[in-house]
C-alpha cells in the first residue's frame, strides 16, 4: 500500500486578510474589483474574489501587505481555483517585490 505524500511547498504560507483591488483584461476589455488575499507566501497567494475567472488568467492585484505601509502593484496568474478561492502565483515581479514580499513573510513568520 502507498502512502500519499503531503504536497511540498516551495515558500511558507502566512494567514492573512487583505482587501484587494483585481484588475483583468480579457478580449481587449477591462474591469476592476475586490476581492480578499487570505494567505500569502514569497510565491503568491490565495486569493478569494467573487467572479468567475478561467484557469492562467493574468490578474493585476493591488494590495497593502501586512507591516508595509506602501501599496504595490503586483502581477500575478491563476494557477488552481477551488469554488470563488484561487491560488494566484505572482509573476513578473521586481527585485523591489521580491524583497517587500519577503520582508513581509519574514514578520508574519515571527508573529506566529
């Protein structure tokens, strides 16, 4: 009998609440919403929004990360969905970022 492996992460996810602005252009048309990031990590985050959005979709995601008090812009893609929950992982992003990401992450790992 095999035994199931619990999926391995790459980065540590953190739980969070954070109001998000979603920004999709689809067929050359653009739209706007919020949404909540419900987690995140160094790689991307959960990303519950109340519209129905296919798989590999590019998302623009404005957003405050926790102990950060200045807003980013960040691109990020669909990469699984679950009911109106998608894991978002973040693409293009900045050395900039990359590093205010995992200031954030590291705060939040020490505040567990």
């Amino acid at each position: 009998m095999e035994l199931m492996q619990k999926e391995q992460r790459r980065w540590e996810r953190y739980p969070v609440k954070i109001r998000t602005k979603i920004t999709i252009n689809s067929n050359g048309e653009t739209s706007s919403f919020y949404g909540e990031a419900t987690d995140v990590s160094r790689g991307g985050l959960k990303l519950f929004m109340p519209r129905d959005v296919g798989a590999s979709i590019v998302l623009l995601l404005e957003l405050a990360l926790p102990y950060n008090s200045r807003p980013m812009a960040i691109r990020g893609i669909i990469r699984n969905r679950t009911g109106f929950s998608y894991g978002i992982e973040f693409i293009r992003i900045s050395k900039y970022e990359q590093e205010t990401i995992a200031q954030a992450c590291k705060t939040l790992q020490l505040l567990k």
